[in-house]
C-alpha cells in the first residue's frame, strides 16, 4: 500500500516466504491466543513439524482417507435408497472437508506458519507498546484472547460429543449398521467378524476427527477477532493523537504516520488471512449448502424419530460452523469501517497543511473496508450468509414440491 505524496510507503508482505521472526516457534505454541489450536496440529505434525515426529501427520492423514473412501463407496452401494444415502452423505462429505482443510494446511505450511508468526508478532507489539497509564491495547487483548479460549474449546468438546453420539447412534438401530457408512467391493459389512473389526475401528474418530475438523474453524475464528482487536487498537491510538503527549504539529504528525504504518499492516494481515482461506470457504459454501438443502428434504421422507433428531444436530452443526465464520469476517468488516470514520472524526481540519493532506488521503484509503472473500468473489457477510441460507431453502421447496 502506498499513499502518495506524503512520502509515506509500506514495505510489501512477501507472503510466499517465511517471515524472519525472533519470537520463534515457543512464542507461537504459548500465545495464549493461539496455544489450543496450534499445540493439536503441532503434535499431529501438521505445522512446525519436526524430523522425530514426522512421522504422526502420516498416522493422522492415511487412515482418515482410506476411511472416506469407503464411505464413498458406500454411497454408491446405497444409490437409490434415498434416505440413508443422504444422511450418510453428511457423515462422507464433512470428513472428506476435513481432510481437505487439514491437506490444504499441509500444503501450504510455511504459509500458515509463517501468518502465525505475524500474528504472534503483532500481537507481542501490542502488549510491549501500552504504557503504563494506558492498558487499552491489552485489556483488549485480554477479552479477545478470553472470547478465542472459550471458542476453541467449545468446538473441541461440542464436536467430540457430536461424533460419540454417532457411535452410539447404530445400538439404538435395529439391525447392523455402522456408525460412518462404510463398504468395501465384494465384503458384507454386516457379517461377524467383519462388522465388529470395522465397528471397533471407527471408536478412535471421535479424537482424530474432531482434531483435524475443529482447530481449522477456531483458528479461524481467532484470526479474525485479532483483527478486529488490532483494528479498535488503531483507533484508540488515532483518538489519542491530539492528548497532550503529542501537542506539537511534528508529534501528531509523526503519530499520524505511525498509524497509517499500522493500518497497512492491518491491511496486509487481512490480506494473507484472505489468501490461507478464501477458497475452502468457497468449497464450504458450495458444499454446506447443498447438504443442508438434502437434509431438510430428507425430513419430508423418514418417519424415525431418531432420525430426525440426528438431521437436526447435523443441519445445526453445519449452521454453526458457518456461523462462526461469517459472523466473525463480517466484524472484521464492520470494524474497518469504522477507522474512516475515526479519522474523519479527528480535529484535522486545524492541523498544517502536510498533516491535512496525509489524513485525507488516509481517510479516502481505508473506506474501502478489509474483507474475508468467499472464493475471492463474495465478501464473507451476514448477508451472504443470509443469502446461503435462503437458497438452500429455495431448492428444498423445490425439492418437495417435486417430490410430492
């Protein structure tokens, strides 16, 4: 980002290598903003990982996959029984968007880890650059990291109970059926000793599944509250620019370029953010939709009350992953706004007439707000949410009115 004729420049993010960091790897694994999420993938080996334990992202990824495989192929054994093809559908399509997620993190590693280390870094300025008689920064940083804790360990705890409701699920059945539909070519599923070996394979999904489904929408989650944090944080050094710390015209302009520097670097935070999740979103989007459209279908064609209790804790979980999503972009959108707004709110009207020019440009720059894109298309909104929620309702009218 540049603002010309100010002689203000920001240096651009090179976000294809490493950032150059002091702070480290230990500074990354103990931000108590990001610890949860990140001591899960680290020990998983799916970011930082290290040469004696490589090894783990193996054993984490390899059975996840062979597992979903055979949940396809399940769903093609069960074409043309509608009901338990879509219910089974959910279970296929949510681990193969975990799998996904977690083999996009791989691929991009030194990407994640070196976004995670900007984090860490923007968030250890923020502590070490409050004075004594101002905490603002940190108390903000406190509550932001409080909300990020309680999230990450909602997710984890919701999600693992979710998936041992599934194991609990095929004993409430009558007959034999498999917690996660699976099938191999040419094997009855239902006959001892295969049903029983594959029954007891599956009770390790609770961990694994909730470890590679979960820390992806926490990390979200998180990413986007320290922004929004980082952004009030700018505004309040904005509206302390005319205290008396800064009474001379050098002061205040020289903490005017202090923040314009720091809001490039929100905007360049933002910016990277966007690129690490744009287009798993868009992927969630596409596919959430369209499973949330089968399963409120499926309602109007089963008579199992357990069934039905499942579709809904199914429909739920989706909504609230992409709740979370769209909910927290939105406030990053929202609080954006808000930094022209403030600017345009200062007194700069009888400041001289560098410091004038420098604020206007400032003001015309940052009216276009910083956004999360769904598959850099859509801005991540409530009301592309809305909009999500809409259609998929629009093709289950469809749908039943086909139907019947």
């Amino acid at each position: 980002m540049l603002i010309v004729g100010t002689g203000i420049a920001t240096r651009e993010f090179n976000f294809f290598s490493l950032l150059k960091s002091s702070l480290g790897l230990n500074s990354v694994v103990n931000n108590p903003m990001l610890e949860i999420n990140v001591k899960v993938w680290k020990y998983l080996s799916v970011i930082f990982p290290d040469r004696e334990h490589a090894w783990r992202v193996y054993v984490f990824v390899l059975p996840v996959c062979v597992m979903n495989i055979m949940q396809f192929v399940y769903l093609l054994r069960m074409w043309g029984d509608l009901a338990p093809f879509i219910l089974n559908t959910f279970f296929a399509a949510a681990i193969f968007d975990a799998l996904l997620r977690t083999c996009l993190v791989i691929i991009n590693r030194d990407k994640f880890e070196a976004f995670l280390l900007e984090l860490t870094e923007m968030y250890r300025d923020i502590e070490i650059s409050e004075s004594k008689d101002d905490t603002y920064g940190r108390d903000l940083l406190r509550a932001a990291t409080t909300t990020v804790r309680k999230i990450s360990i909602f997710n984890l705890t919701a999600s693992f109970f979710d998936i041992i409701g599934a194991l609990i699920y095929p004993l409430l059945c009558e007959g034999r059926v498999h917690p996660f539909g699976v099938a191999i070519p040419g094997v009855d599923m239902t006959a001892s000793p295969i049903y029983e070996i594959f029954y007891i394979f599956q009770f390790p999904t609770p961990i694994i599944l909730t470890t590679m489904y979960m820390p992806f929408v926490s990390l979200f989650a998180s990413f986007a509250i320290f922004a929004k944090t980082a952004l009030k944080v700018l505004q309040h050094r904005m509206n302390s620019m005319f205290l008396y710390n800064y009474q001379t015209e050098e002061h205040q302009f020289a903490a005017l370029t202090a923040c314009i520097t720091y809001y490039s670097r929100i905007a360049r935070y933002v910016k990277n953010f966007n690129i690490l999740v744009t287009y798993i979103v868009c992927v969630e989007f596409l596919l959430f939709g369209a499973i949330i459209c089968s399963l409120l279908f499926c309602m109007n064609i089963i008579d199992s009350s357990t069934q039905i209790i499942s579709i809904v804790m199914y429909i739920l979980t989706m909504l609230y992953v992409l709740f979370t999503y769209y909910w927290h972009a939105n406030e990053v959108i929202m609080e954006s706004v808000q930094v022209s707004e403030t600017a345009y709110a200062l007194p700069w009207y009888n400041c001289s007439k560098r410091f004038r020019k420098t604020i206007l440009l400032f003001i015309m720059q940052s009216q276009q707000p910083l956004q999360i894109m769904v598959g850099n298309v859509y801005p991540m909104t409530l009301t592309t949410f809305q909009s999500l929620l809409n259609t998929s309702y629009t093709y289950f009218t469809m749908l039943r009115g086909l139907y019947g």
